[in-house]
C-alpha cells in the first residue's frame, strides 16, 4: 500500500469513528440528559424512558455501533487489499 492508499485509509476509518461517536454521544447525551423530561413522559415496563435511555439505551447504542464499525472496517479492508491474518504470520 503506498503512501496515498494509507492516508486514504485512515481518513476513511477516522470519518467513520467521528460519525459512530457522534451517533453515541447523540444519542447517550441527548436522550438521556437533555430529552430526559419529554421521553419521561413515556413509560415502558415501569420505568419511564428518558431513565430507560440513561441506562441501559446509551450502552446498547453503543454495542451496536461497535458491530456496524467491525462490519465497516471489514469491507474497508478488504477494499484496500488489507488481511490481519496474513499480517500476523508476515510479522511473527
């Protein structure tokens, strides 16, 4: 890979972490501190959701995005001709 093909690569997985974070603290922050009175107003299984969303909503957001970003980076590296396998048994 040469210079221009890893700079690329980086700018192409940071773009992708910045949106995913962005996704989460959306998500983590606004939910659960700043719409917490609105989504209050919604109870489910006895709690009301801006709770919800406070606790447990901001930690699934997040597992969630760890997934799209191992499914993302997969398709990026295999666009880019990168196998960390192969890398493993190159540098052991």
């Amino acid at each position: 890979m040469d210079e221009h093909q890893r700079r690329d690569y980086w700018r192409r997985n940071l773009r992708l972490m910045a949106v995913l974070l962005t996704i989460w603290a959306l998500v983590s922050f606004g939910a659960g501190i700043l719409f917490v009175e609105p989504l209050n107003e919604i109870v489910v299984a006895g709690f009301p959701l801006g709770f919800w969303f406070a606790q447990q909503g901001s930690i699934i957001t997040f597992v969630i995005l760890i997934a799209v970003y191992v499914v993302r980076m997969d398709k990026l590296d295999a666009e880019f001709g990168i196998d960390e396998y192969e890398e493993e048994v190159h540098h052991s």
